[in-house]
C-alpha cells in the first residue's frame, strides 16, 4: 500500500498584523517572516525607489562594467563612450538574459565590447540592446540534389529591438550611480529632500577616488543594518574604541536630520577628545587604560569641506533607504552598500574612498583610519555581530517586540544624539509603505 505523501500548500500572504502596539515596538516577524520579505523587495527595492549601485570611478574607462545587486537582483553598471564632443554614459541593466535567463556578467568587474550571454550566444550592446542572436535565420543544409534548406530560427516577425535586458532608469550625482526598476520614480533630488540632500553634496563634491572594497555576508536581515546606522547612542555604549577615543559618544555635539518622508536620515556629530567622563561611568566598553601602540590610528587631519554651515561636524553617518549607507568618520569614508540575500541576511559591501586630488600621505591616511570599519573593523566588526544576534534571538522569538523609546515614541529631529527617533522614522515610512 502505497503511503499517503501530504502535501502542504504555500500558505497565503498573510503578514500578521502589527496590532495596537506603537511603532517604538517593532514585532520580531518584520525580520524573520519570508513572505513580508519578498513584498519588501517588490515594493521597496524594485518599485518607487533610488537604490546604489555603484562609484563612476569604479569604471573609470569606455566598456569598464561592474556587476552589483538591487534587492537581490543583480544588475550590471557599464560606462558607454559619448558621442563626440558629448560625455560618457553609464548604462544599468538587469543581469539577465533576455533569452532563458542567464546571468550572463560573472566577474565582479571587467571591460567589454559587448555583452554575450555564455549559453546560448545572445549577445548585447553596452546600453542593452540585443544586436544579435545565433541562428536567427536557422541553419541550412545542403540536401543530396544540392538544394538547401533551411532547418530551425525565429519566426519573421522577431524583432531584436524588442527583446533587449532590462534597462532601469540611471541617476548619476557627484560620482555616485543610483537605478531604479521603476521609471515613473521621483527624481533623485526629489527623493533625498533638500535637507538630506546638503550632506550628501557635502562628501562627494568633487572627483572621487576609489581605494578599496570589503564584503562581506551578515547574517541578519537587511534592516538591521538601517536601523544599526540609525541608532546613534549605542557607539558610545557598545565600542570600546569609539568611547574609549573619543570619537563618538554621548556627550558629543550632534545633530540628527531626516528628510520629510523620515525614510533617510543624517547623524551628524563632532568628535570630542575621548578620556572618562559622565558618559563613561558605568560603561563596560570604556577602558580607561586601553592605549594605541600606533598612534598613526589617529592622526586625523580636518578637512576645509567638512564645515556645513556654520558647524564643523568631523563624523556624519547618512542612511539612504532602502540599501545604502554613507560613511564619513573623520578622514575615513565609504560607502556601505545592503543586497539582501534572504530574510535573515544581506551581502554588505564597503567601498572605500578618497578623492582624485588627495596627496599620498591623506591616501595612506584613509586607509590607515578605514581599519576601523569593515569585516573585521575594530568598530565595525561589533556592529554586524550584534545584529546577528537580534535576528537569532528573533527567530526564536517572532512575536515578541522590540522598544525604541530613547527620546519618547515621536518621530522628529533631535540637537543630540541619545534617541531612537531615526529608527522610529523608518518605521513609521516602512509600516506605511508595507501596509502593517
Ligand atoms: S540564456 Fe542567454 S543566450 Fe540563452
Ligand atoms: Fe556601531
């Protein structure tokens, strides 16, 4: 007799409901639950939104391309030569072939002609046009009396214009490459708001050069990650170097700006000179005694852009929603870049920087101050293990909340830095947008 097999159907998308409780607590299941997952990369990664993709100078020459990601789609970013006398183009196209789907760009980054999908030769313009296709007009056989016929192809009325990749639509600002899927989104200077806008032309206004990259995988959902660039009251609690220091604590000047939407945010904050204080008392991650061996970690040399106004801020940490996050800690700068590869974790990419006008010493200095960020950042490396530890403790927990109530349940901007309100910001937007 043959076993009865049970067959479990997909359940429905049912996101469970957010119930009475504020926005200040977040229920578990927003970073564990698949199905509201997938709606977030079709309504916030795919639909009515800017997303990184890359730096210009990343592909500094003609054919120079870069393979990234949007949500988890992975998309290439390629330099075109402009006509004469017209600049350069930078095309964004979805990395899948028109004909079964390949993702056709393996390499990270490359130069190239064209693009030709490896299985079956389908080959593209730089701008994603198909130019052509392998035996379009079939192949023809010789037959015995010599006739020849044709065996195969496509009908008449296949047109290659019609069945390019998909092209997404490009912004381009300071060097920075922004693509949305979506063609009817705002304007990227519409979709930042002035006041968020301001600091980001205050990093990348002028050329940029790149240094280098780190990735790595977190396993954590994407989230986590925001609202970790979000939350600008745990450095001076959980970094020992930070607090320790001194270059972000509690009782430093500081600043926290969102756009009007309260989907971005800017924390902006000026260093002091480290050593105990109030805010240290008590805090296990202040080591009074803890010394640099190499004082060079430190050496940090202001820079005449960072002045915006009439202040001075030495750290501004910008989170552009949904996947990117821009660095500038004293002389150290980057972009961090969120792909999503699942629920409960993302690639995190770091793309260090500097500017094509640096001398060597501000090189040598950027890159000596980027030991403290990345994988194995002595700051950073906390940051991705904490997150990872929420999203356990949330797996197994999915119904219960989160409680970001530093600074009251409002969502405003604050002239200091101990408040959650820029995670309380996003999710107001989020649960808005995602309709829970
Ligand atoms: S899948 Fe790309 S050519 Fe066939
Ligand atoms: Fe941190």
């Amino acid at each position: 007799m043959n076993a009865t097999i049970p067959i479990h159907l997909a359940p429905p998308d049912s996101t469970p409901a957010w119930g009475d409780a504020p926005t200040s607590r977040a229920p578990g299941w927003i970073y564990t639950d698949a199905p509201l997952y997938q709606r977030e990369m079709e309504q916030l990664f795919y639909q009515g939104h800017w997303c990184y993709v890359g730096l210009e100078c990343e592909i500094p020459k003609a054919g120079d391309y870069k393979r990234s990601q949007i949500g988890e789609r992975s998309v290439v970013m390629v330099r075109e030569r402009g006509r004469p006398g017209q600049p350069d183009q930078i095309h964004v196209v979805e990395n899948r072939c028109a004909h079964r789907g390949v993702q056709f760009v393996r390499e990270r980054t490359g130069n190239a002609r064209n693009f030709v999908c490896p299985y079956h030769q389908w080959t593209y313009k730089l701008n994603g046009d198909l130019a052509g296709l392998t035996f379009r007009n079939g192949v023809e056989r010789v037959e015995g009396d010599g006739s020849i016929t044709r065996q195969g192809g496509m009908d008449a009325d296949f047109q290659l214009c019609d069945h390019g990749l998909t092209k997404l639509k490009v912004a381009r600002r300071g060097g920075v490459v922004f693509a949305s899927f979506d063609h009817s989104v705002e304007s990227f200077e519409d979709y930042l708001g002035p006041d968020v806008l301001r600091y980001f032309d205050r990093v990348f206004h002028k050329p940029l050069k790149l240094l280098g990259i780190n990735r790595q995988r977190i396993p954590a959902n994407w989230k986590l990650m925001q609202e970790n660039i979000k939350d600008p009251y745990h450095p001076g609690l959980l970094h020992t170097w930070f607090v320790t220091f001194g270059l972000w604590r509690a009782d430093q000047q500081s600043q926290m700006v969102m756009d009007a939407k309260h989907r971005h945010a800017c924390m902006i904050s000026r260093r002091n000179e480290g050593g105990a204080g109030a805010v240290t008392q008590g805090v296990t991650s202040f080591k009074e005694n803890m010394q640099l061996h190499d004082k060079a970690l430190l050496d940090i040399v202001p820079e005449a852009w960072w002045k915006i106004g009439d202040a001075v801020p030495t750290v501004v940490m910008m989170t552009l929603f949904p996947s990117l996050i821009i660095q500038q800690q004293v002389n150290s700068l980057s972009t961090r870049h969120i792909q999503p590869a699942g629920v409960g974790e993302f690639d995190f990419v770091w793309t260090h920087f500097g500017f094509e006008d640096d001398s060597e010493e501000m090189t040598q200095r950027r890159l000596r101050q980027a030991n403290l960020f990345g994988p194995a950042g002595f700051v950073s490396a906390d940051d991705g293990e904490v997150i990872e530890f929420v999203q356990q403790a949330f797996a197994a927990n999915p119904q219960a909340r989160t409680i970001s109530e530093q600074d009251g349940t409002g969502v405003h901007n604050t002239e200091h830095n101990v408040t959650e309100t820029l995670i309380r910001g996003m999710y107001s937007y989020w649960r808005a947008q995602m309709g829970v």
